[in-house]
C-alpha cells in the first residue's frame, strides 16, 4: 500500500527516483509514529547505501565503483570505500566526522535488529523492552544520519 501522495509538481530527472524517495520518506515517519522501529532502520540503510552506490560510482571517483549483474556491496563495503576518499574524515552537519558517526550507527543498528530472539546457546535474550530501546534509539538516530547523508550527497553534487 502506498504512503506517500503523487506529487503535483513537475519534477525533471529521474522521476522514479524522486517518487521512491518520497515512499521512503514517507514510510520512515509513518514507521516511527507507530514504534515500527525496524522498517525504518531498513529503509534508512537502503537511503544511506543508495547515496553512497551514487557518490562512489561517480566517473570522476578515484575508482568508480562498477556493479555487475545487479549485485550490490555490503553496507560496510560501501562505507569502507567512502572513507578511502576522505581518510582525515567528512565533517558534516553536527558530526564531527560523518562517516565515523554512519558506521558507528552501522553497528549498533546491527545490535537492533538481531537483538529481538539473538542470544548465545543456552542463554536468554535481552527484554523485549530492552529490544524496543535500542530499535528505537537505533531508528531515531538514523534518521539524522541520513537526512544528514542526503544533504551531503546534494552538496556534493553542487561542487
């Protein structure tokens, strides 16, 4: 079911892009009004990793990144290529260092997600309480990051 409104105005350029960021964007807000903690955190990653596809297969990148046959790199893959083009890190925003803070958030999103029914062998899992917080905080900080991304990549993009 869609989420988001078509959009009224007239949009130049990739127009399937632009509508699927406003799905996105859409389901985000919709995700974390109603404690669907982890759908957001797939969508953001599937933003963020979007971008970053973008920015590291750019044909002035240093080594463009080629995808063959519809295969993707991992979210840390991608990372660990944008961090290769700014090694002294990217300020950004109110991160000290955007990259640091995505992979950092890379991490504890990994932690979120499993965190529901992972445990070691014989042992409990977490609360579910304990899960929701995490899912929560994990959601909540990466919708900063990556409104904080897409507004990088669009000043990239502008230089």
């Amino acid at each position: 079911m869609r989420k988001s409104e078509a959009s009224s105005k007239q949009i130049s350029g990739n127009v399937n892009k632009y509508e699927s960021y406003r799905e996105a964007w859409s389901r985000i807000k919709l995700a974390l009004e109603n404690q669907f903690f982890l759908e957001a955190i797939t969508i953001q990653e599937s933003i963020i990793s979007d971008r970053l596809l973008s920015f590291l297969s750019r044909p002035d990148a240093p080594n463009p990144l080629v995808l063959k046959n519809g295969s993707f790199p991992s979210f840390g893959k991608l990372i660990k290529g944008w961090r290769s083009e700014f090694k002294d890190g990217l300020p950004s925003g109110s991160y000290p260092d955007l990259i640091e803070a995505v992979d950092r958030w890379r991490r504890y999103r990994n932690e979120a997600i499993h965190a529901i029914v992972k445990s070691e062998p014989g042992e409990p899992t977490q609360p579910i309480d304990s899960f929701l917080q995490k899912a929560k905080d994990a959601a909540e900080e990466g919708e900063k990051l990556t409104r904080e991304v897409c507004n990088w990549c669009k000043k990239e993009k502008k230089s």
